[in-house]
C-alpha cells in the first residue's frame, strides 16, 4: 500500500460524496490533488493539498474547505487526528493501529513489497548502452548501463512492461575504421611486420584476438581477396566479436537487454523510406535549402538544395537534412527510422539513456518521435554525466586493456558488480560522478553501499542470535506478534519509512530516477543502525529480551521488516544483499 495515496483517496472520497450532496459543486477535476510529507513531522504523517488546488474552482476559501473535507476525515477508522494549517493544508495523523498493520503487509508480502500497478503493463522500451561496437565499454557506458537497468527493474517494479534494448551502430563510419584494424592485425597474426598502429585506427589490444581469428579463418587467402570482399568479413568479424565482448562485460555488471537492434538491418529492410514516408504523409519533409547558421556550423549543415525534415515545427532550433550529397541517408535520418521501429514493435513509451556528449542531439531526436507519434511525451532522454575513476583522490588515467581508457571490466574487477552498481546510482544521473576504487571499498558509514549491506548483514545477525536462542523468527513465525509493542519512536519512525518503500517505488519510476532508491535504502539503513545503536545504551530497546518474549517477537518482526525493504530495493538496483560482514 502507497498510504499517501490512500489518504489521499479517502479525502477524494469525501470530496466526491460532498459533491454529490450538493455541499461543494460538482465537476471539479480531482487529478490535480496530491499527498506529501509535512516539512515537520510533528505536523503529520501526511499533507494533502486538495483544498488549496481546487478552493478557486469550488468558488470557496481553501481554509472553508479544508475544514469540511477534514471533518469528515476525522470519521475514519485509520485516522487518529486531522489539523488544517496553513492556507489550506490538510494534515493526517494515522491512528496507532495504521503502522503495526504496515509492517503485517511487510511481512507477508516479503521482497514483493513495494510492487505497483501504476504502470497498468504500459509498455515502455529502454534503450541504454548502445557504445559504438568498436571496442570494450569504458567506465563511463557503465554508468549508463547501470542506470538504465536500474530504471528497467524500478518500471517493472512499478506495473509498467518493460523492453530492454541495446542499439548496434554498425552501419556508420566507425566500423570501415574496425575492420581496417582488425585486417592490420590479421597481418600481424600471420607474422607480417605491422609497426605502431596508424593514427586513426583503433590501437588497443583488445583487437589483436580479431585479428588472430580472421587469420586462423583465412590465412593468407584474406589478403588475395579483393578489397571490397576482405573488408566486409573483416567488418562482420569484427562486429561479432566485439559485440560478444560487450554482452560479456555488461554480464559481469549483471545486465541482460532483451534486444539488440542492428542499424545494418533496419536501414536494409527499408525502416528508413517507411519512417521518412510517414513524415512526408503529414507534410513534415521537404526539399530546400538551410539557412547558414549562427556561430559554429554543424556537420550536417552544407548550402545546397537538400531534403529536410520541419524539426522547427517542432521545438528544434533547425530543420535537419535527412540526406548527404552523395544521397545516402544522414546518421539522423536512420536515428528516426530506429525510433519509428521502436514506437511501431516495442514501446508505447520511449526512454534513451545517452552519454553526456549527445546533448545536443536532444531536441531533433525528440522532435522527430513527436512527429511521428503526435505525443511531446513519448520520448524521454535521460542524459548520464561524465565518471572519473579515482584511486586514493589521484585520477586514474590509463588502462591496461585499451591504452587510453578505463573499461568497465577493469573496474567490475577489481570492486565488484554490486559496489560499482549501487555508488553508480548514488548521483542524479546528470550530476558529475568521482568514483575513488579506494574509497568505495572501505567498510565504513562514509560508504554508502557498505552502509546499507552492513544493515542487512546486521538484520541477518539478529534473526542467527533469535535462532541460538530459541525464538521464533521467520516472517510466518512473526505474523502473530504483537506489534502494538513497539512504541519507542524510533521503532514507530523506522516502520513510518518502511512503509513509505512503495510511493518510493512510484515516485522514482514516475520521474524516471533510480538514484532515488539509493537515497532511501541509505535513510532506512541510517535508522535502522541508529535504532540499533539505541539499544547499546538502552537495554530495554535491545531487540532480544529474553525474558520478554512477546516484545521480542515484534522487535524481531522490525527486523524481518527491514531486511524485506532492503533486499527489495536493492533487487531493483540489481545488487545482491549481503548475509555476513
């Protein structure tokens, strides 16, 4: 149960039955009212706002109609006190039987908890990754990755139906470039003198493997072929390996997308002249010349009659060409014939998780799915900014693997999917990140994943000492506590923000936000150690007594409570919670 949700529906139940009385006038539009958190939580457990959004519409003072919709309010069984502050707020007190019943459902429900039927099985497709097939993910797509994922499973989680989707650039310049290289180290590979790799290609060892297997494939026959032909298998090979590299390096990060899309295949199957047809059916392509622009020109920009795309009816700065001089398909034309597949098979609904670097290409992508869709939501751009790998404060600048980057394997290596995954997700996405392999591995409160696997393993710790000690202390074991017993605020606070875990769920899915479990999975860690600390000095607050067992079935509920929401929050972030520390 979200319960500022379900406060929120009560007072909305309320407001319809006075509307139906006559009391308040009737066709008020009720989407507008929301619940919150009051700023001090001596004010409440909930804030609702619907007499201050729809005072003006009921022609009455926000303060008039907070007072009635409150007086009923104060009716329900689940609430024990109702104030009105303020211009018009309405503040709830749940009674003291709302929260042991929170913790009930906790229990019952385990990891499900949390589990949401916002999404309604929308389908949403998430596209992430997508790095150019011409080598090993760097540290930066790996946050990305992460982020992506992490969104995925916080959608999933939420009710949403959820398509993963990796995007293959293999049509474009960049991979002439790999299969040069990989021809070079064929060369190599059958014992030719090759020399340091010429600038413009790709340097770093990890194609020498390429090299060895078309060698192994052809031998000297690849270099009797002609250019055309050699370079196409080389291209295929090495496309083929690279991707298996790729899935191999997101794997060890515990990523598995759903599909690979291949920009080969989509501009091979005619994606293209379907999705451009489209636009041109709605009188948003054609034939002119651009205007030069201000300051810096763009690539794409050339003074000549070309075909274009009304981007600027839009929301883009331009109208964008859709074909080169030599009339192949512009990068942006194929990009929307992609985005076109996607809308067409896989997504009502489109998230693209891009690297810092692609900003600039925002508003054309987004003009070119509102085109298509007639909808200025469908597309979502989540940008992820820059990580720098760190060591002790010192940046780290070279890897062993490429030469002039930190991959991402490198990384999973030496800290583990689960630390690189959770500190990943401990920044907004386009926030900056430092990423200090030192630090991140520390076991301290400074550590924020160690923080919340340390609650988890102390939770675990708990329940082993019950077990020596003879108390009952499985989630089936503990539905018949008596939680009305746990009455130190603290043990109260701590079930308040378990049960919060699902409007967390809902709020980081609806604003497309991962990071915002982590923050949450810190603040339950912080009170569940800050209860534990509590205990140390209060002997009564222990959650062993033993010789009060029935207050110690309800302490021992708090923590199956807590190991549930944690282990769930950290299943949507993709890490698995620690048993012993």
């Amino acid at each position: 149960m979200n319960y500022f949700q379900y406060f929120n529906d009560l007072a909305l139940s309320e407001l319809k039955n006075l509307m139906d009385s006559g009391e308040v006038p009737s066709g008020l539009n009720l989407s507008r009212a929301t619940a919150g958190s009051p700023r001090d939580p001596s004010h409440g457990d909930v804030a609702l706002n619907i007499a201050m959004v729809l005072a003006k519409d009921a022609g009455m003072k926000p303060r008039d109609l907070a007072e009635i919709i409150a007086s009923r309010l104060r009716q329900q069984m689940d609430i024990e006190a109702v104030e009105v502050a303020g211009p018009g707020f309405i503040n709830i007190h749940a009674s003291s039987t709302f929260w042991p019943d929170r913790l009930s459902e906790i229990l019952a429900q385990g990891a499900n908890y949390g589990g949401s039927s916002m999404g309604a099985g929308r389908r949403v497709n998430v596209e992430y990754v997508s790095a150019n097939p011409t080598g090993p993910l760097h540290v930066g797509h790996g946050r990305g990755a992460v982020f992506g994922d992490a969104l995925a499973a916080i959608l999933q989680k939420a009710g949403f139906e959820v398509i993963r989707e990796y995007y293959i650039n293999d049509a474009g310049a960049q991979v002439d470039v790999l299969a040069e290289t990989a021809i070079l180290r064929a060369r190599e590979a059958l014992g030719q003198e090759i020399g340091p790799i010429p600038d413009g290609l790709y340097p770093g060892d990890y194609m020498v493997p390429v090299g060895a297997a078309l060698a192994e494939a052809y031998g000297e026959g690849l270099f009797k072929m002609s250019d055309q032909e050699r370079l196409e298998i080389a291209r295929s090979k090495a496309i083929s390996m690279m991707m298996d590299m790729i899935r191999d390096d997101l794997a060890a990060v515990g990523i598995n997308q759903d599909v690979f899309s291949s920009e080969r295949a989509i501009v091979d199957a005619g994606a293209v002249d379907a999705a451009l047809d489209t636009l041109e059916s709605k009188g948003l392509v054609y034939e002119g010349v651009l205007e030069p622009p201000k300051g810096k020109k763009p690539d794409d920009w050339e003074e000549r009659p070309q075909t274009l795309f009304r981007a600027t009816s839009f929301g883009d700065d331009v109208d964008r060409p859709l074909k080169k001089s030599d009339g192949s398909w512009t990068y942006f034309a194929t990009d929307i014939a992609y985005h076109f597949d996607k809308i067409c098979n896989r997504g009502e609904d489109l998230i693209d998780v891009w690297g810092a670097d692609h900003g600039g290409y925002i508003k054309r992508v987004s003009a070119a799915v509102q085109a298509l869709t007639g909808r200025n939501d469908a597309l979502d751009v989540k940008l992820c900014q820059l990580v720098r790998i760190l060591r002790d404060g010192d940046l780290v600048r070279m890897s062993k693997r490429a030469g002039d980057f930190i991959t991402l394997r490198e990384v999973v290596d030496e800290v583990g999917k689960d630390v690189l995954r959770f500190i990943m997700l401990t920044r907004k996405n386009d926030a900056p990140l430092d990423f200090d392999l030192a630090r991140v591995v520390h076991q301290s409160k400074d550590n924020p994943v160690f923080y919340v696997q340390y609650a988890h393993a102390r939770c675990r710790s708990v329940l082993r000492h019950a077990e020596d000690s003879g108390f009952p202390n499985t989630p089936k074991d503990l539905l018949s506590a008596d939680l009305s017993l746990l009455v130190d605020e603290d043990e109260v606070g701590l079930i308040k923000l378990l049960a919060s875990w699902p409007r967390t769920v809902e709020q980081a899915a609806e604003a497309h936000e991962p990071h915002r479990v982590a923050f949450y999975l810190q603040e339950t860690a912080a009170a569940f150690h800050q209860l534990w600390n509590k205990g140390r000095d209060d002997t009564t607050l222990r959650f062993i007594q033993p010789t009060e067992p029935e207050a110690t079935k309800a302490r021992l509920a708090l923590v199956q409570g807590v190991i549930a929401i944690i282990a769930s929050g950290l299943c949507v972030l993709g890490v698995e919670p620690v048993e012993v520390m």
